[in-house]
C-alpha cells in the first residue's frame, strides 16, 4: 500500500477518536528500509493537540493514540513515535 494512503488512514483514526486541534504525520519509513521485521508496514511519527489530553500523564496520551490507530497495527504501522500534547499547554 502507497505510504500516503497508511497517512490518511492515520489521519482518519486519530482525527475520529481524537479531535486534535492540530495533527502532523510524518513518514519515516524510508529511514528504515531493508530492516527486518517490518514486514511492509510504515514507521511514522505523529504530532497531536488535542483538549482530549488534557489532565491525562504523557503515558496516558500515548496510550490513547495508540488505541486510536490500533487497527492500523502491525498491517499498517510497524513503528509509531508519538508527541501528544495536550490544548491547555499550548502558549
């Protein structure tokens, strides 16, 4: 599956679980190609706002993002790093 299809279908789970007031998604697959393991799914990094994280320990913000993409996992997404932060922390 072509890497920006897997984006939109990131883009669609965190965006329907989530609510994030500010979403990145980026593709790092290409820094990892010929790795054993993977077999063919995408490592990517995420950046999400959401008020959703608000009050919950970064732990518990992974834990959500993870939930939010869980399907996607391990067909789709080999790797995930995640920023989550929460609205209130935003200047």
């Amino acid at each position: 599956m072509p890497e920006s299809d897997r984006i939109e279908m990131i883009r669609h789970c965190i965006e329907s679980e989530l609510a994030p007031s500010a979403l990145e998604i980026i593709d790092e697959s290409h820094m990892h190609a010929g790795h054993s393991g993977h077999s063919g799914a995408g490592h990517f990094k995420v950046k999400v706002v959401s008020a959703k994280f608000n009050g919950q320990l970064p732990l518990a913000r992974h834990r959500m993002v993870y939930a939010a993409v869980d399907s996607l996992m391990p067909a789709e997404i080999h790797a995930l790093s995640i920023d989550a932060i929460a609205s209130n922390e935003i200047d």
